[in-house]
C-alpha cells in the first residue's frame, strides 16, 4: 500500500517505514481502498502507539479528528475468530484456539489440514469486517444466547447446564456426582469427567479430580486421553463414508484389497490348522465375526493359547516404536496386517463373535480404497468438518500441559504387617515341603480383628514429556484403528469436548452445527444390530455371550429379549476404551453420556453415571407428573368451587323473597296526554316544502292516532311480553 504524503504529518510512524493499523486503514480511504486485513506488530509490541500497555491506535475515520481509539489484543483475538496466518511459507485462514500468553504467540487451527500450529503476533493478520449493528441486551435475549451455546455445544462449561430444560432431577445428578466423586476420594481413580447431553442441550457436566497425580493437572474437559478401543466407532464412521461414496461394500472380501487374506486358516480345538470355509468380509471386520481374536495388554501375560499366538507380532509392533532400525521391527500397517493375516484364526469366519483386531484391519482397507493415510482421511473427512481439534493419533509437544495419564488400580492390603505374615507363612511352608500352610493369624499380625483392602493406582505410561509414548515423536508408527497393536500404545487420543461432538453428530442422523457428514439412512445402519446377518441368519448369537447384547458397525446395541439386563434398555448403542473411556446414546430418550476416568480396564463409572441419568429422568418426569395432577386437582377444586357459588345464588334469593312481607303492587295509571299546542316559530322553508304545519293535525287529530302516541309512550317494546295491560287492551 503506498504511502500518503498527506498522511505522514499525521502518523509519524510513516516516515521510520513502520505502519501502525491507523495508518494503515487511513492511507488506504484516501486512495480508495479498503483494507482486508491488519498485522498485529503494531498491536502486539506497542511501536506505534503512544502508550506502554500495548495498545495501539485506531483511528475510526481519516479524515475527521476525532480521537483514537485505544484496542487491546486480547480484544482483537478471541478463541475461535478466523484469522490468517502465515504458516510454512503461504499465508492461510486459520482458527484461533487459545489467546496470547506473555510469549507473543497464539496457538491457531489451520483450516487446510486442521492442524494446530504455535504462531507468532508477527505472522497474523486479522481480516477486518464491517461495524454490526449494536443490539439493546434484554435479561431474556441473554439466557436465549447462553442455551443456545449449550445447544450448540461447541464449549463444555458448567455455566451453560440446563437439566431443567433437558428434563433431569438435578437432586439427583448431583448424588450421581457424589458416588463418583467418592471413588476419587476413596482411591479408585485419579479423576472423572461427566459429560449429558439430552434434548440438544448440555444437561450435565462434572470435573473432579486429577488427570495427572504427579504434576497435579485438573481433570477438564479440554484434557488429551488415550480412547484405544473408543478409536473403532471412529474407524467405523469412516467405513460408512465409504460406503455413501460406492467406493467400498460390507460385502467385499478383504481380500480384494489385502491379498494376503485370501489363503487364512483356522485352527481348530485339536490343533489342526484348515482352510477357512468363507472368505472374511468388511462386514465380518465391522463386526468382529472374522475369527480374529486379541493377545494380551499392558505388558500381561497371555491367557491360554489364544493370546499366545499373537505374542510375537505385539513385539515386533513395540520394536517399531522403539527400535524402527531393527529388522524384526514392523513399521507401517501395511506390514502389520500381512503379518496378521498368518496368524491362525480362532473360529471360522461368519459363525462367532470374538473381540479382536479386525477394525486394525478395516483402517487398512479404508487406505486403500481412499489412496490416503488413515489420518489424513479421517482429518479431511470426519475430524476437520466436527471441529475434534485435539483428536489424533499422536499429542503435540505443545499440549503436553494438557495431557492426562493412565493407571491402573491394584488392590493392597491396609495393613501390611498382615501381608509380611502370609509371605512369611508361605515361605517357612516352602522350605518345610507342606503343601498349603497354615493361615496365619491375620488379626494378630495386624493387630485389628478384620483385614481391609485400600486401592493403589500405579502409573502405567511414562509421566515425561520426553519418553511420554503418545507425544510427537514417541508414538507408535502404526496407524491402528482398532485401539493398539503393541503391548501399550496405539489408537486416536482425544477430549471429553471432541468426542461429544462425535456422539452428538450420531445422535443427530449425522449432521452438526450444519455440517453434515453422514445421511441419515447410513447412521441407522450404524446403529442396527448385524450379527445376525454377519452369521448367516443365526438369532442366538450375542456380543461377550450375553443375552440382547447385539453388535453394531458403531459397538454394542441392546436388543430387545426377555434375558435383557435391567439396566439396558433396547435401541442404545455405545462403547468403551481400556483406559477407562466409554460412551452411551439412547435415541429414545434423546440423550448422550460420556465418562472418562483414566483407569484401565474400568468401566464402572459409565455404568453409574448411566444409572444416575435414567433416574434422574424418572424422578423429572414423577415430579412433572406430580404437578400437573397438583394442578388439575387445584382447577378442578375451583371449578367446584364456583360451581357451589352459582348454585347457592338461587337459594339465597329464594330465601330472601320467602323471608320478606309481601307489599300490595301499586296499579300503574297512565300518564294523561295534554294537547298539543302550536309552535310559534316560523316554520323553514324545508318544512314548508314537505308538508303543512302539522299544529291542526295534533289538535284536530283522529282518536286513531291518540291511541298510537299512547301506546308508545306506555311500552316502548311493541309486541314484546311485558307489555303494559293499556297496551294490550
């Protein structure tokens, strides 16, 4: 933009080449231009403003002198505003999600790629937009404004809770909130975070404890975990897409787009190895009817020769992480899934349900279809459109404040003086050759009468942002889209705030905030219960072996059966994760839950948080019951009550005429008509016209007409039934 001379008086920043926004918007009004755009130097250093809190002038128009107006960075940037960035050598619109520290940079969401960058004030701009009109607020248009922010969703914050409005007891949420909070209090977990969402508002929302024991990190709702398993229903979603672009089929053989399928086996109780009897199916991965089957986790040992099998590909996959140089190391899920295919099958394809590894798969075959990384599609395609800004398969160094551990509960006992005694008892029967020693005398050894157990959490991932095994850097190079493929690491991490977006796009037919990512039609085939068809018609086949248990494309679906647990109800669908993250949508009652409690293998606190929220319902919908009767039966007491009042009108009246003398009627005498008399006025010429002086008339008028001016004046209601007796004669 060129320089004005005229307008180097005026900003002395022109002559020492630096442009401060006033010049900048000054300049370009009197060259005719409009300006898109401001950099923030100015705004962030405070060069061209006379004052030392950096704040720089603006000047609202040029040319008249009114004075400058003082804007504040964090005024200028908000999170959330769309702003522009220069980033790896292009500048590029961007999304700011989180404000300016003292360090002068502001971490933004590039729109191409959604990925979160530090920037520098130096390298942004912010796009300038037209005055709004100002809008008079109202108390009304306020709590309109906030509910449609819980509506929306987009924040997670306690402020915007409407259970009222959802249709929850909050009496009783809140002893929901109590049971929970007494599990972190009592040791069983770290921290919880409760996240409802019922009738398209946030009905409840509850943070308590630590995220991270040793450095102290709040559990929020903007806080990174681990989902493992949680990363299937994500994988599904991206299937259906495929299955909405005709580009892939739940029918299609896996091995159309992995040979190394085509040639299974399956190995039977007895040892034998036989071919499989049909070829595995994208529905069968979606299902997990494939025969595949999972090894053992978290540095467990493996349980039977099920697990056993896949003891030597969870190395060669953990050496990938750690040691990407040796040669036994597998890499890349292309070399993991040729792995996998050699691995014995548990059943054959289509006749059983078996948790395993087929959704690992399934990411594989969404690869090949799409010709993109697994990543890079569900960025482009799924996670980018929602807005899951910290959903992916590694952390940022950047986030690691706000990164949650993993741990894993042990159960101690409360006096330890009891334990040396058994170890001790153990021991001394070892040495002597018994069998089983004496119990010991726990209570002695204690020195209380019964033994108590106490809950330890021990850390299971590294508590350092250098041998973290999810940051930037560290985090296994298998994209696994079943949740892990090595004994520790694996799957998306995300955000209470991510994934109820997620669960909100699914409860709403695949659209959000007007974006839409699925049809309709294809989340109701999300969501329907396919074993039966993934087994060739048999009806006796559940998830976990459990009655009314079905499975869906997105996780377990309860079906209606006699054998149903109580605490199920038909049509909800949902999932969990190993490290303590699960997820529920009723679309009866309308309404998602989402847990996380950082604890493996522990899915308790969905379970509570589920029964809390039904009740809740319950208890909304008696004490709604219970009013509405307190108000029929109030309208219904009035009514009787007016009612006895009409009714008691006619009875007092009656009362009175019976109780009061009768008093002789007075016979009216009608009012004697005195001849008229003529006028003396001169009559108008307009009487004259019509008709003669009517004076002879009256006084020389026929009895005829007498009569009639008689009864006129006696009844006026001619032919009516009160008419007077002279009337009537």
């Amino acid at each position: 933009l060129p320089i004005s001379r005229r307008c180097q008086p005026q900003h002395r920043s022109c002559k020492r080449g630096k442009r401060s926004v006033a010049c900048v918007i000054s300049c370009a009004r009197r060259f005719g231009m409009t300006p898109q755009a401001v950099m923030l130097p100015a705004a962030a250093l405070g060069k061209a403003s006379p004052s030392k809190d950096g704040r720089v002038p603006i000047k609202k128009d040029g040319r008249s002198p009114r004075p400058a107006v003082s804007i504040p960075v964090s005024q200028l940037l908000n999170v959330g505003q769309d702003i522009i960035v220069f980033c790896n050598g292009v500048w590029q619109e961007a999304v700011v999600v989180q404000k300016p520290k003292k360090g002068g940079h502001v971490y933004v969401v590039v729109k191409n790629g959604w990925r979160e960058h530090s920037v520098s004030l130096a390298n942004i701009a912010v796009p300038l937009r037209g005055a709004k009109k100002r809008r008079v607020a109202t108390p009304m248009q306020s709590a309109r404004e906030r509910i449609s922010d819980a509506e929306a969703g987009f924040c997670l914050k306690e402020r915007l809770c409407r259970p009222s409005k959802a249709g929850l007891d909050s009496k009783v949420m809140k002893e929901t909130d109590a049971a929970l909070h007494a599990k972190v209090d009592g040791g069983e977990a770290p921290g919880v975070i409760s996240v409802v969402f019922r009738r398209g508002a946030l009905a409840h929302l509850d943070c308590y404890g630590h995220a991270d024991l040793e450095r102290k990190v709040p559990f929020r709702p903007d806080t990174i975990v681990k989902l493992y398993s949680m990363t299937k229903c994500i994988v599904s979603v991206a299937a259906a897409m495929c299955l909405e672009d005709g580009i892939l089929n739940l029918d299609d053989p896996v091995s159309k787009y992995i040979p190394a399928f085509a040639s299974v086996q399956v190995k039977t109780e007895g040892g034998d190895l036989v071919p499989a009897e049909r070829p595995i199916t994208v529905l069968h991965l979606l299902t997990h009817t494939a025969g595949l089957g999972y090894g053992p986790m978290l540095g467990d040992d493996a349980d039977g020769e099920a697990e056993e099998r896949f003891v030597p590909l969870i190395e060669r996959s953990g050496l990938g992480r750690t040691s990407p140089g040796d040669s036994r190391a597998v890499t890349t899920l292309e070399q993991w899934c040729n792995e996998l295919a050699k691995v014995p099958l548990q059943s054959q394809p289509g006749t059983e349900w078996f948790y395993s590894y087929s959704h690992d798969v399934a990411g594989r075959v969404i690869e090949v279809v799409t010709g993109q990384r697994l990543d890079a599609f569900l960025q482009k395609r799924l996670l980018g459109p929602l807005g899951m800004v910290d959903t992916g398969f590694e952390i940022p160094r950047e986030k690691w404040h706000r990164t949650a551990g993993m741990y894993r509960r042990n159960e101690v006992p409360k006096h330890p003086k009891a334990a040396d005694a058994v170890e001790t008892a153990q021991a001394a029967a070892n040495e002597a050759g018994v069998e089983k020693p004496a119990a010991p005398d726990a209570a002695d050894a204690a020195g209380e009468e019964e033994e108590e157990t106490v809950y330890e959490l021990v850390r299971i991932d590294k508590s350092s942002i250098e041998d973290n095994e999810w940051l930037a850097g560290n985090s296994s190079p298998i994209l696994s889209g079943g949740g892990s493929v090595d004994a520790m690491t694996g799957g998306l991490v995300s955000t209470a705030a991510d994934y109820s977006r997620f669960c909100l796009m699914l409860l709403r037919k695949g659209e959000l905030d007007g974006v839409r990512v699925l049809k309709p039609e294809t989340v109701e085939l999300l969501c329907t219960n396919h074993l039966p068809r993934a087994t060739g018609g048999k009806e006796d086949v559940w998830a976990f072996q459990t009655a009314g248990v079905g499975f869906s494309l997105l996780g377990s679906v309860s079906v209606e059966h006699p054998d149903l647990d109580e605490a199920l109800r038909p049509g909800e669908y949902g999932w969990g994760g190993m490290a303590g993250t699960a997820w529920t949508n009723d679309p009866k009652e309308d309404f998602i839950l989402l847990s996380f409690s950082l604890v493996a293998f522990d899915l308790t606190t969905e379970e509570v948080l589920r029964a809390g929220v039904r009740s809740a319902i319950s208890a909304f919908d008696q004490r709604k019951e219970r009013l509405l009767k307190e108000r029929l039966a109030r309208v219904e007491r009035v009514r009787q009550q007016e009612l006895a009042r009409q009714q008691e009108k006619p009875r007092r009246r009656v009362t009175d005429q019976k109780s009061s003398p009768k008093s002789p009627k007075k016979a009216s005498s009608p009012r004697k008509l005195e001849p008229a008399t003529p006028s003396t006025k001169t009559p108008t010429k307009r009487r004259s016209k019509t008709s003669p002086t009517s004076a002879s008339s009256l006084s020389s008028g026929g009895s005829a007409k007498r009569a009639r001016l008689l009864d006129t004046e006696v009844s006026p209601k001619r032919g009516g039934r009160d008419q007077s007796p002279i009337s009537a004669a």
